[in-house]
C-alpha cells in the first residue's frame, strides 16, 4: 500500500498548486501498518526540505534524530496510542539533516459514530528566542488552526462515513487530499497564521476565486475556458467551508466528465447576493451534461453525501438543471441559516 501511496501522490503533483499556508499539516492513515502519512501540505515540504514523494507512505518518526528527547517521542507514541489528543515540543531534523524545533499538535479525527478514521498533525517551527508572550501567541494560533482542520476534515469524514479497502484507499485519498485542500484556501483566507481582528466573517468572492482557479490549473486542459464573475459579500466562515466544497465538488466533476472527447468547452461560476439576504451561485457548463436517467447527487457515492449534507446543513436548495448541451447547476443559501455539522 505504501508503494502504491507514493506513486499516485508523486504522479499527481497538481496538489501543490492549491496550499501555500505557513503551517505545516500532515495526516495519517492508522488503519494502515504504521500508521502511514496519506497527505502533507506544501508548507511541510519547505519546513522539512522533504518533497511529497518522499513522505507519503511513511510513519513520521522520520523527522527524528540522535539528539531527538525520548521522553517526548514517548509522549507522542502514548497520545496516539490511547487515540487522544497531544502536544510536544520535539527536536526534529530538515532533509539536509539541520536540526529544528517542532511545535507540535495531533489530534484523531473520528465520524459521527466515534469511528477513527484520520490523525491530522498541526506543527510549527519554534524560533528559540521567542519570549513568552510570542510563544503564547503561537500556541493559541496553532490550537485555532488544529481547531478549525478538525472539524472540517471530521464534517468530510460524517458525511462519508465508510471503511476504506485497499482497493479503494488511493482514490479515496486524491479525493480527500482535493477537499482538505480547499479547506486550506480557506484558511490562507482567514490569515490564520497572523493576526486578525475580525475571525467570524470572510470575503467569499475572494476565497472562491482563487478555489476556482486552482481547481481549473489543477484539472483544467486547452480548450476548455473557466469564467468566473462573483461579487463581493461578507459571510460566516461556516458557511464559506461548506459553500466552498460544494463548489469544489460539482467544479472538479465538470472538468473530469462534462467534455470527454471534446475538444472545446466553457464552465462558468457567477455568485450574487440575494435581495432579501442570502447568496445564489450557479455553476453551468456547455459540454456533455449529465443524462437524464442518472441521479444527482449520487447518495452512493462519496461526493454525493458530501454535497448533499452540505446543503442541507445551511438549510440550503441544489436544483439541477439538463439544458440541450450541459448542466446547471443552482445553490442558494439563505440569510441567517442555522448552520448544522
């Protein structure tokens, strides 16, 4: 499994274009031997000198030296054995073999029904010279990114909800790597890593533009024209994470499948605000549509319980719609929806 883990994240590079937040993230698999890292972020790979290919598949441990504390890789070792969260500072050496301290946080990630599924490991390179309150500062930055990854990776995993085989596992983490991604941009988003007054509130237009865009670099190809036109509102966090893995999903599912064997093509993403409140986008495309004997969303598929619980957890609409070349696509969500997990 480690073999094939690396082969499909080396051959599938497009990742990197979407993250480039200042902390790095790792997540790993402990229902595979080892407990295997599945997914790090591209400030892992500055942090650490180690490219993703080098990483995935491999137990953490790694990152660990001569003069790495004992006492803290047992700490670490007894956290993730009684599946709880912890916290370390622990010496860690770059591929060049530099030494650096790691702040540290892993935390499990489990499903609605207390399933493990995932740990996702949060960490920060400490500068010695910190004072207390730069330290203090660092901590609690580093507490509301873990904060924040948690419960949206935890939302990915309720709504999924299922076992993964080794048949499965690789194509299951692309699609989780995709989604952890778009979280990502959103935190980039957020300014997380620095300070910033205002944490309810983010300006949706800005954060899904640069989605879209990743996702057209990521799976775009010649020929195939992405039109992005959104305007500018304000709106809860909770609400722009879910917002902005829908996009995700239906997006990355037009360029896959909405012009095989075509040449040419055309998908557009426009977002307005409502009169009464609320937002409407419609994300369309001219290509193949989808047939009208196929169910959309799929409940047997996993982006089709993602896009459906996502909807229904902002207490919004989806509407489909099949035109003579390709398929529109309506969300609306309303002012004030009681945001639900």
């Amino acid at each position: 499994m480690a073999d094939s883990l690396n082969k499909l994240f080396t051959e599938d590079a497009s990742f990197d274009d979407f993250s480039r937040t200042q902390v790095a993230m790792v997540v790993s698999d402990p229902h595979l031997e080892d407990n295997p890292i599945i997914y790090v972020n591209r400030a892992f790979t500055i942090q650490t000198g180690y490219a993703r290919s080098a990483v995935i598949g491999r137990n953490c441990r790694f990152l660990q030296g001569e003069d790495t504390d004992i006492a803290a890789v047992n700490h670490i070792r007894e956290g993730i054995a009684r599946r709880e969260s912890v916290t370390a500072d622990i010496l860690n050496y770059r591929a060049n073999g530099e030494p650096f301290m790691n702040r540290l946080l892993i935390a499990p990630l489990t499903d609605k029904a207390g399933k493990l599924r995932y740990f996702v490991g949060i960490q920060k390179e400490m500068d010695a010279g910190l004072k207390d309150t730069a330290t203090e500062i660092a901590d609690a930055q580093l507490s509301e990114i873990q904060d924040r990854v948690e419960n949206d990776i935890s939302l990915i995993i309720s709504m999924v909800r299922r076992q993964s085989n080794a048949a499965s596992a690789p194509t299951e983490y692309v699609a989780l790597t995709r989604r952890i991604e778009t979280f990502q941009l959103l935190y980039e988003e957020m300014k997380l890593s620095d300070n910033q007054a205002d944490r309810d509130n983010i300006h949706i237009g800005s954060y899904l533009s640069r989605l879209c865009c990743a996702i057209g670099h990521a799976y775009g190809r010649s020929g195939i024209r992405l039109n992005v036109q959104l305007e500018s509102l304000d709106v809860p966090i909770e609400t722009a994470s879910r917002v902005g893995l829908v996009v995700s999903e239906i997006l990355t599912n037009a360029f896959q499948h909405a012009f095989h064997r075509i040449e040419t093509g055309l998908i557009e993403v426009r977002m307005s605000k409502l009169s009464a409140g609320g937002l409407r986008l419609t994300i369309s495309d001219d290509g193949l549509g989808i047939p009208n004997s196929m169910k959309w969303p799929d409940p047997s598929t996993a982006g089709g319980r993602i896009v459906t619980g996502l909807i229904e957890g902002m207490e919004g609409t989806l509407q489909l719609s099949r035109g003579a070349a390709g398929s529109l696509f309506t969300i609306e969500v309303p002012a004030g929806a009681s945001l639900q997990g």
